[in-house]
C-alpha cells in the first residue's frame, strides 16, 4: 500500500518545486494551504491531470470518503479497480498523476523506511480522481510489491516515469498495461527515530 509519501523542496527536485509553485499560485485567492514534506492522508496535496489538452497541476485531498463508516479510502487495488463500482469510472474518465520525491513504507518491526528512485530521480504514482461536493480527492493506485521492497510490505504504488504521465492520463489502454506490468525497481533507505534517513 501507500500510506505517507514525500515531496521534497530542494533545486535538485527542480520538477517537483516547479509543480509545487503553480499549485500554489493557483491557491493563493483560495485561503487552501498546500502541504508539502510529508504527505498524510487527507492533506490537500499537488497533483498532475489533463486540462485543456496540457498536463496541468493542481490541487486535491488525499482519499475517498468511506460514505458507511469514518476515514478516508487512500489506496485502489490496481488488479480489481477497473471492475469496482468506486474506482471503475474514475479509472476510465479522470485519473491523476501524484508528483513525489519517494514513499515510505513500514515492516513489521515498525522500522520506517524511505523509497525512491535511484539518483534523487522524481517519481509519479498513478491516481485516480473523484469529486465529493466541494471537494476534489485522490487515491493512489496499488500493485504486488517486486523484489525491491518485498521484505518491508507486499504492496506498493504503481510508478510512472516522467515521460509516461501524459500517455497515462491519455491513453486508457495505456494505463491499463502500466496498472499490470512489473513496477520499476527502487532503492530504499532508512529512517531513525530522529526522523534522519540512514543512506
């Protein structure tokens, strides 16, 4: 699953601060107030869709309402979204890209872990987005985890590259063979309990 994701700030994430700055240029008359660092569910958080045949960033709260209990629905099954009544349309109509430095996971001993691409290199989760009222929210779809972070949990997001974000948001049947193929590998570091990461 994904349950927490990073967007770091630095030059070197010069694509993210981009994304980063125009939503927040957009919400400046608004009053919202992006989050950035560590991303929690239901933060309002930078996302990437397709509007006026551009990719354009934008705002949305991380995760569906449960509508017969309370919380938030964060994650999608990649494997059965196209088949469930929640995520189905979504999946077909208006999915989204989320911009992140890397993920974090935990194994069972609690240890936090840090996942991201080799050489500092931005990764994108393949999203689906829904409107509830005012609001617009996101969910990050999910996949078996490969062998790059098999041993810290069994699931983990689908990962785009940055070229493959517009065909994603474009192309259904291309996002239907990015949500079954093998995900990329990714390198993993780990945090202390004073929140520094051991590279």
């Amino acid at each position: 699953m994904c349950g927490r994701y990073t967007l770091f700030t630095e030059q070197e994430q010069q694509e993210l601060y981009n994304i980063i700055k125009e939503v927040e240029k957009n919400l400046n008359s608004s009053g919202q107030k992006l989050k950035t660092g560590e991303i929690y569910p239901t933060n309002l958080a930078p996302i990437l869709v397709r509007k006026n045949e551009t990719v354009t960033p934008e705002a949305a709260v991380w995760g569906f309402p449960q509508f017969q209990k309370s919380g938030v629905i964060i994650n999608a099954r990649a494997e059965t979204a196209p088949e469930k009544r929640m995520f189905a349309k979504p999946l077909s109509e208006t999915r989204c890209v989320v911009p992140a430095a890397g993920f974090y996971e935990w194994d069972k001993a609690k240890t936090k872990y840090l996942f991201r691409f080799p050489e500092n290199e931005s990764l994108y989760m393949a999203g689906i987005l829904n409107s509830y009222q005012n609001d617009r929210r996101f969910v990050i779809l999910t996949t078996d985890a490969n062998e790059s972070m098999q041993a810290v949990h069994n699931r983990m997001p689908v990962i785009l590259k940055q070229h493959e974000v517009e065909p994603y948001l474009w192309d259904y049947q291309f996002a239907l063979r990015v949500l079954s193929r093998i995900p990329f590998r990714l390198e993993k570091t780990e945090e202390n309990e004073n929140g520094q990461l051991h590279f």
